[in-house]
C-alpha cells in the first residue's frame, strides 16, 4: 500500500510540472512588465510555500541518495548488490547536483529578496 501511495505522488508532481511551468512563465512576464495582475502570481502565500516545497523536496533527495548509497555500502549486502552502472551512478550524481543547486538558489532568492524587501 505504501508503494502504491508512492507512485501516485510521483504521478501527481509530474501532473504538476506543467503548473509550475506555468506559474514561472507568468512570474517572468510579471517581473518584465510589471504588471499588477501577474504580480499577484509571485506573491507570498505561492512564493514561501513553493520554496518550502523545493527545499523539502531536495532534502528528501539528498537523504534517499544518502540512504541508498549506505546501505549498498554495507557488508552484510554486498553479496546480493549487483555493481552499479555507471549511468546510475552519473544519475544519482546529477540529484545530488540538482539537489544542492536547488537549495543554493532557494537562499538566494531569500537573500535577494530580504535585502529589497526587507521582508522574506
């Protein structure tokens, strides 16, 4: 059951990467024209949870590579662990990457944003 439960939240964040596109595109067109009515969308209550979501979600990732990494590293499992491709290895290379520039941007923007604002 769990396992099901896992694969409809990744079916659900596929779902909504066209969302996320969508609000990025009308956050840029906000920023460049300065239009009110697109500004809304780069307001607080979707800014604050969509940079929680992000930071929640590399953290996750880093953990599950973190996780993965120790137990494939253990003794008692190396003899029913099959080498690692390097492709998966390149793979779990590039979450970790992704990951960690996901978290330096979202302090960034935090940085940014607190030195104009004066307000996170």
């Amino acid at each position: 059951m769990f396992f099901i439960l896992l694969q409809s939240a990744c079916t659900a964040v596929t779902a909504l990467s066209g969302l996320r596109l969508l609000i990025g595109i009308g956050s840029l067109a906000a920023a460049a024209t300065g239009a009110e009515v697109l500004a809304s969308i780069h307001g607080d209550f979707i800014r604050i949870p969509m940079e929680l979501l992000a930071i929640a979600g590399s953290l996750v990732n880093l953990y599950v590579i973190w996780r993965i990494r120790s137990l494939r590293g253990r003794p008692s499992s190396r003899w029913r662990v099959r080498p690692v491709t390097s492709a998966k290895k390149r793979a779990e290379t590039i979450q970790i990457a992704l990951a960690v520039l996901t978290l330096l941007l979202v302090f960034a923007e935090l940085t940014i944003h607190f030195h104009l604002h004066h307000s996170i």
